[in-house]
DNA sequence: ATGCCGAGGTTGACGTGTCAACCATGACCT
DNA sequence: AGGTCATGGTTGACACGTCAACCTCGGCAT
C-alpha cells in the first residue's frame, strides 16, 4: 500500500509494461477477428451461445456472463440478428425476458473463426510463456479479479488448485 | 508448443482469467476517466504531451508511442482541439507534418484526472499484487511483446534487469 | 382494483475506432 | 522540367459502446 501520488519505478514498469501488453494484443486479435468477418463482442456472443444448454441464453445471463451492460447486450444481439448470426425468442413464462439462440450461420461463421482465433492466441500470447508464467498470470487473475466488481469469479479460476506446473 | 486446435485446462485458465481481468480493468479505469471527463485515449495523449520536451509532439511521433494508425490519431487530436484540450501547429521545416501542443486546458484536465486514475491504478490493480507478481507481470510483458508487432519495447522494459524485488 | 416499484429490455444521441480513399508535399530519377 | 513514388495527414462512412430516458410487465401492498 503505497502512499505516494505517483507510480514508484517497479509499479511503473509493471503497470506500462501490463498496458503496453494489453492494448497490443486486443489489437491483434481483434483485427485477426475482423478480417474472418467478426468482432471480438460478435465471438464472444458466439462462444457463450455455443457453450450454453441448446445453444440458447436469455439475455440477462449472457449480459451476466460477459459482464455487459443491458444496453450493450441489446445493440449487439440486435446488429448480430441482422446478420443472421443469432436469432430472437421469447420466453414462455415472462413475456419480458428476451433470449437470443445460435443459428446454423452463427455456428458456421464461429467455426471458421475459431481456429484462427485459437491460433492467434498461441502465437501472439500464450507460445511465448512457459506454464510457470501462466500458472503465475492465473494467480494474478485470481488476486484481482475480486476487486474489480460484483462478477464472480469465471469458472475457470474458482477454488482449489494454487499455482503450479503442468 | 501445443498442437491441439483447442487450448488444454491450463492454457484455458490463464486465457480466460487473463481476458477477465484485463476487460475488467479497462472498464473500471476507463469509467473514472471519463467520470473525469476524459476518454482514457484523450488521457494517453495528455500524458505523452505533457512528457514531451515542449509539451508537443508531432502527429507521427504521438502515434508511434501509443501504437495508434494515423487516423485514429488524426481523430483523436481533431477532437481534443474542438475542446480546447490541445492545439496544432504546423512545422517549419516540413509543412506536411503536423504537430500537437499541450494547452493550459489540456494541463490543468490532466492535472485534476491524474491523482484520480492513479488510485484507480492502485485501488484495482497494483495493491492486490505482491512486488514479486508485479516483477512476473514484467518479465511475461518483455516476453510478449516483441511477437505483436514492430513496436520497439517502452523505455521502461529496455533491457538490464531481470525479475527481483524491491 | 388501484397504485407503486423493480426487473428486463429498447432506443437515440453521441464519442470513439476502423477502413479505404484521398490529397499534398518532398525526394529522387531521367 | 516532368514523372514517379513514398511520407504525412485528412476525410467520410460505418461499427461499436455509453449514457440517459423510456417502455412494459409482474409483484405486492393497501
């Protein structure tokens, strides 16, 4: 807990450094993403919707799941509809809830997207990290995660296993 | 190197929980800013300019540091200077070339939003990690970033230390 | 039944970023 | 001089995300 007003030399390199990172691999793999046709917030609707019970979500779990706001979610699926990547359905019960489901053209498109993102995430990140840098990022991940809002933590990272090698 | 066409258990974990915590950081940090009054890019170009020696810089130089295209920055400036926040000016030498000075306003913006995104800096990021982790986050940046592109490292990864405390 | 409130979503306006096309100037060659 | 090319920047159209205002319906108290 540092008192001063400004970034100390270690805090410095860690936080630019962190930054620097970050930006240059959004770039990245977004721009791999684009030219295949999608956005990053197109692939991310895709994967949640291909991962969940009959390739459908109601809109609140996937805004939930993306830590999206209501508004966001409503303009994306909306722009992803009129592409014919997602459909729109009601739900039964509660004429207020709204749930998009995965079309043929949504799968297809994630598939042809998948591997090339995949691979750019090998290539630009994770090939240049030994396991013990990426046990340590998930340390990382599970030091901060908790701070930064009401999100629990992704299924990924809960309980049990510290860090430790392959 | 993995061969698989899917990332394993670890891979996924330090992906998925390296995704999180990035946009989560991005939003929360951005949030402050623009509470501020600022796009968390307006801040960038406010703290490139007030480091610069005469705080300004050319067009070319400021995209170069922050990675940005041409037009991103040409965008960017065009609108800081609607709000008063820098100036431009042309060059004596070259016409072509267009430089970004800091003004009064850009000044006193950055001086009041700085204290701010520091905490938010620490507050979220820095204060859960301990000053080993924070030297890890270093070396997977050095590690990283020479695969994302042409970007010489920033100064503060260049060379000489390794990974040690403080 | 009436009235209020909250949950779930939508909408429009606006700021930001990308791409592609374009323009102007300097450099170099012949 | 004239042509060609690279450099540096601008512009317009469009996709994305945010905010604030709004709408609709269900639940609940009185």
């Amino acid at each position: 807990m540092s008192d001063t007003e400004w970034l100390d030399g270690d805090e410095r390199r860690a936080w630019r450094g962190y930054v620097a990172m970050s930006e240059m691999l959004e770039a990245r793999l977004g721009q791999d993403l684009r030219r295949a046709g999608l956005s990053s917030a197109d692939y991310t609707v895709l994967v949640l919707l291909s991962e969940a019970p009959e390739r459908r979500l109601g809109l609140g779990e996937l805004g939930a799941e993306a830590q999206w706001s209501k508004s966001r979610v409503s303009h994306q699926v909306r722009r992803m509809q009129e592409r014919g990547l997602v459909e729109r359905t009601g739900d039964a019960d509660d004429p207020r809830r709204a749930r998009a489901v995965l079309t043929g053209r949504g799968a297809e498109a994630l598939r042809a997207a998948a591997p090339l993102h995949v691979a750019g995430v090998r290539r630009y990140f994770l090939d240049h990290l030994t396991r013990e840098q990426q046990a340590q990022l998930v340390e990382i991940a599970r030091s901060v995660l908790p701070h930064l809002g009401p999100a629990p933590l992704p299924p990924e990272l809960r309980e049990g296993r510290g860090g430790e090698e392959a």
